[in-house]
C-alpha cells in the first residue's frame, strides 16, 4: 500500500494544493469525509467547511463550499466551487448574511432546500473564521 496519494484542489478561480498528501478530511455534503492512501474510488458531491490535509511538511486547511470529490486509485481531486484562506473569511460579515437569509422567507421544496444549504454554508464559513482567530 503506498505512503501517500496525489490530491489536488481547484476551483474556477484557483488552485490552492497540488502534490503528495497523507492523509485529508473532506466536507461532503452528508458530513466529513476522512481519506487515506488505498481509500476506495468514491465520487461525492462536497458541502460547505474546512479541507484539512496532511503532507510531510506538515498540516494546512482551506475552506470550501459546493463542488465534487473523486477518489480514483492513488489520485483524490477537490473539484470546489469556492475555496477560501480561512484568514480571508470575516466572521462579522458572514454572521450578517446569515442574519438576512434567516429573515427571508422562501417557499417550495427545492427553494428550501437551497435556503437550507445556504445557512448551512454560512454557518460553515463562521466556524471556519472562528477556528482560524
């Protein structure tokens, strides 16, 4: 089994990781994600919070929101639709979107649904400013 797997992570407008990795935890949309090398082939759609990785140099975290694992043999890409320093999140700003999205109303089940992935998404974004302060 190998010591290691080649994970990269992109979005649209960046790539922020490409090379060697231990170990990561990945945010799924159905909760954490921990992968390791030999992990089994896995295509998953990502949710909102902290990537955390692992290299020999040590550890880093990113946050992310949306987007699309796949772990394919010794390969694992982080497809995200954003991906952010923890450092260039403002809680104070976050907690004030959230604060206008719990004060908006919104009807039908896929409207909901998003509403619902939205405030997940902030809540997210705050806690990941908060572990990074």
């Amino acid at each position: 089994m190998a010591s290691d797997f080649q994970l990269s992570i992109v979005s649209p407008a960046r790539e922020v990781y490409q090379g060697p990795a231990l170990a990561a935890v990945v945010p799924a949309k159905e909760g954490s994600m921990g992968i390791l090398p030999g992990h089994a082939p896995v295509i998953a759609i990502l949710g909102s919070g902290l990537v955390k990785f692992r290299t020999e140099e040590g550890e880093q975290s990113y946050f992310l929101s949306g987007g699309f694992l796949e772990i394919k043999s010794d390969r694992v890409s982080v497809l995200a639709d954003e991906i952010m320093d923890p450092s260039e999140i403002s809680a104070e700003a976050a907690q004030k979107d959230l604060e206008e999205l719990r004060a908006k109303s919104v009807a039908g089940e896929e409207a909901i649904e998003a509403h619902m992935d939205k405030l997940q998404g902030l809540r997210s974004r705050i806690a990941a400013a908060s572990e990074n302060s």
